[in-house]
C-alpha cells in the first residue's frame, strides 16, 4: 500500500500539476516511486479533462520535466478517504479543502515543506501573468517538493509500529 499525495490548486493546470510533475520525480529520485503516490486535482471544475497551461508546461520542459500526460481533474470529498496528505497551493485551496476534509484528515500549504519558506508562505497563481510568473512559481514548487521527499524518504523507510500510513 503506497502513502498518497494529492496536490491541489484552483483550476489543476498550473500549479498543481507542475507540483505532481516535480514531487513525483523527487519521489523516484530518492528510491520511492513505489512507495509513494502523487497526484493533482483542483477546486473548481472549470478546467477539467484539458492539459496543463502550455506556460506550465513550458517552464516544466525548460528544467527537463513531462507535464505532457496531465489532463486537469476536479478534487471530490470522496477522495480523502484515498488520500494521506492533501496539500493546497494557496489559503484560498486550503480553506475550500478543509471545508470538505474528515475530521483526522492531514491537509496543509504545500509550501509548509519548503524550509526557507516563511510560515503560511503560498504558491502564487501565474495564470493571469507572463512565463517569468510560471518560472519563479516552478523555483518555489521545486524547493517544497524536495522538503516533502527528503521528509517522506525519513519516514518511509524507517519501520513504524502501527500499519497506516505514517503522518508527517
């Protein structure tokens, strides 16, 4: 049974799916692929079944990332009994997935990883800037996912008492 990480933003073609594309390869970079699961959604449904923004896209491609598999999904209630840790790009996310999480349900800022970030620090949303906007959201996006994988690397692999999955 792999830990699951759901990856959450408002639409699900920016920045959560440049979130699922990077953790996911920091995730195989540290030997976890088939430990840990990464997946996006976003709040709305507004965009679903479209690729990610070709800006998005494009920043992914400019550092060596594939974001060409993402088609955007909406984020459902039901998947918090799939899902270990569900993290929200902004406040905003954050507040609309805690309106919907289960009482006991890990939900945070994806940036909470990032150790150089400052408390409560967000991913801003690029969409209605230039490439640069998607550029400096990718930087930030790579910091927390390395601070998310080097946490789950921690945890995985050491032995726990009790069969669920561990909470970081």
């Amino acid at each position: 049974m792999s830990y699951r990480v759901c990856v959450v933003c408002l639409g699900n073609i920016c920045r959560s799916p440049m979130a699922e594309v990077v953790l996911r390869k920091a995730v195989a970079d540290r030997g976890l692929d088939g430990l840990v699961t990464v997946d996006s959604a976003g709040t709305g449904g507004w965009h679903q079944g479209r690729p990610m923004d070709e800006r998005a896209a494009e920043a992914l491609a400019g550092r060596g990332y594939d974001g060409s598999a993402h088609r955007a999904r909406q984020f459902l209630r039901e998947w918090y009994g799939q899902a270990d840790l569900v993290l929200a790009m902004d406040r905003e996310n954050l507040r609309a997935l805690r309106r919907l999480a289960p009482p006991g349900a890990d939900v945070r800022l994806f940036r909470s990883f990032d150790p150089a970030a400052p408390e409560g620090a967000e991913v801003p949303d690029p969409y209605y800037g230039d490439h640069e906007g998607f550029t400096e959201v990718l930087e930030m996006i790579e910091a927390a996912a390395e601070g998310l994988a080097g946490e789950l690397a921690e945890r995985l692999r050491a032995p726990h008492p009790r069969e669920s999955a561990p909470r970081l």
